[in-house]
C-alpha cells in the first residue's frame, strides 16, 4: 500500500508540473488521429499489371499495362488544413449511408471478384480461347433504400419462386414475367443457412426491379491457366478494361504495348463494354506522374473529363476513348 501511494504522488507530480506538455500532447494526438466526415482526395497512382499476373506464358511485354487509382487520406484536421490550401487534394463530404462498413466492403471485394471473373472470360473469348465455369454463385452487393425486401447485402441467391436462379439473366426472366407490386419468393444463404425470405417488384424508371443489385461470379477451368492477384486492401471494379488487355496480350502472344506504358481505366462486363468510373482526373494525375504514354478510358463523360483535365493543366500524355475491348486492341495494335 505504501508503494502504492508513493507511485500515485510521483503520478500527481509529473502531471502537476507537465501540464502544458501533457495538454499539447493531447492535441497533436487530435490532430493526428480525429477523422472528420469528408473524404479527401488527391492524385492517384499506377499499379503494373505484369506484377500481378500468374500464367503459363513467359512474359513478352517490351512496355507494359498498368491500372490507376484514386489515393485517398483521413480526414484529420491536419489533413483537411493541408487540402484546403493544395488545389490537387478535394474535400467532399461523406454522404450518410445506411449501410455497414462491412457491407461496403463485401461489395467492393465482389464487384473486384466479378471484373476479374468478367476480365478473363471476355479475353479469352476475343482471343478464341474456350474456358469453362462452375459453381456459378450469384450475391446480393447493394439494396437500394426504396426496396421493399428483407434480403440483406451478402445473401446469395438459390430460388425465386422455386425456379433455381443460376444467373443474372434467369432472374431478368423471371421478373419480365410477373406483375409490378407482386411479391415473389426468394431462397436465400445466409452466414452457410438457407432462409426463405421476399421482396416486391417496383416499377423504376420503367423497368421491373426488385431494388437489388446483383453480382456473379464463379470459377473457371482455363487453358493456358492464368490468375491475377490483389492485395487484401484492394477493391472495385474499375481495373476491368487493364485487366482484360492484359490478360488477352498474355494468352495470344502479342505485344500490344510495343514498348509504351499504357495506363487506363474502366470497367468491363461479360460482353467486353467498358462502363464509366469516378475519380478520373486523380487517375489521370497519377498516370501523368508515373509519366505514362497512353491513357486508355471510357468513351463519354469520362474521356471528356479526362481531356479537359489535360488541357487544364497542359499534360503531355495521349488520351484514347474506349468503347469496348475490340476498339481498345485495334487501337493498340496499330
């Protein structure tokens, strides 16, 4: 007890005669690790897509493809200063959600999942390749707030209305079949248990949805075998085209780089079209400063953000439209 009480005086002490230091401390602390509700941006980055291909095929790129990114910083109170007076570092506010964070994150790691999936499957159809798929699972990633349902994010789907589901486009069939406001049945996996739960057809936009958005995904038996890894911290779908170009220069042989570093963005689906991305002037910053030669992005708004960027700011890089795969190849090839 006495050394108890000892110890506790020596405490009171230090922090009588410290106070001053002890309140700085505190603040910097707050300063450093506080994070506000905005997100902060700034230029993004390059990753090189030969760093992350695994196949049977040796490597004969003379340049190379590269995926961009958006880099993002807390939104501590020191960063917020530093953005305010940085014009290449946005605020924005954080737009309240009613989702998890968990949910958020499994959509992020499927809908990467699914451009993966969608990357390989549409190269190895341009290249004339045939591949085979199994254990098709279709997953639940978003639930739009005017849906009424009590599916959740993360349920996959087994049935509608008794009829096995084994794609997108069997439930698109079904749905084109049933009346606005009728409610169906759905068998659902939860955490490894089957629940049955439902949901109402609605009439958006002149279209019968049931306010799910859904992913696909499954495995492929492939011939040259080929896989692409990611970092655990890495998500999304927006490295579909890169991945897709890639891949197909991998398994054909060809060298579509012929020496430039290509950098791009852009999703792609199962039918080779490239899809819109947020966040194209920071991934058009940080190709600019890996001192790419190409920018490969999607055809529309995105290639004209991206071209008024560069006259912005006067960047010596190329900027290429892109519709589809095919367009992306015949273009590299000439």
């Amino acid at each position: 007890n006495d050394m108890q009480k000892e110890l506790w005086e020596k405490i009171k002490n230090i922090l009588k005669n410290n106070k001053l230091s002890i309140l700085l401390l505190l603040l910097l602390l707050f300063l450093i690790t506080f994070e506000f509700p905005y997100t902060i941006s700034k230029t993004g980055g390059t990753i090189n897509l030969s760093s992350r291909i695994e196949s049977e095929n040796k490597d004969i790129e003379s340049g190379n493809f590269n995926m961009t990114y958006v880099s993002e910083v807390p939104a501590t109170l020191f960063n917020l200063f530093i953005a305010s007076i940085n014009p290449n570092w946005d605020i924005e506010k954080q737009i309240d959600s009613q989702e998890s964070v968990e949910e958020q994150q499994f959509r992020g790691k499927i809908s990467l999942q699914e451009s993966i999936h969608n990357a390989i499957k549409i190269a190895y159809q341009t290249a004339g390749i045939s591949i085979q798929e199994k254990d098709n699972k279709l997953y639940i990633t978003y639930i739009y707030p005017e849906a009424k349902t009590n599916l959740k994010v993360g349920d996959q789907i087994i049935k509608m209305n008794d009829i096995d589901i084994q794609s997108k486009n069997d439930i698109q069939q079904l749905l084109s079949n049933l009346e606005v406001n009728s409610k169906i049945s759905l068998e659902i996996i939860r955490n490894k248990k089957t629940y049955q739960k439902e949901a109402t057809i609605q009439n958006i936009q002149d279209k019968k949805i049931i306010g799910i958005v859904v992913s696909e995904v499954s495995e492929l038996v492939l011939d040259p075998n080929i896989t692409i890894q990611f970092k655990k911290t890495e998500f999304g779908a927006s490295g579909g085209l890169m991945m897709s170009l890639a891949i197909y220069d991998n398994i054909t042989g060809f060298d579509l780089s012929k020496g430039r570093k290509i950098a791009g963005t852009g999703t792609i689906d199962s039918n080779g079209i490239v899809g819109q991305i947020d966040g194209i002037k920071y991934k058009l910053r940080g190709a600019v400063k890996a001192k790419m030669d190409i920018f490969l992005v999607p055809a529309g708004e995105n290639y004209n953000q991206a071209i008024e960027e560069k006259k912005k700011n006067n960047y010596n890089i190329e900027i290429v439209p892109i519709k589809n795969l095919e367009e992306a190849i015949t273009y590299l090839k000439k």
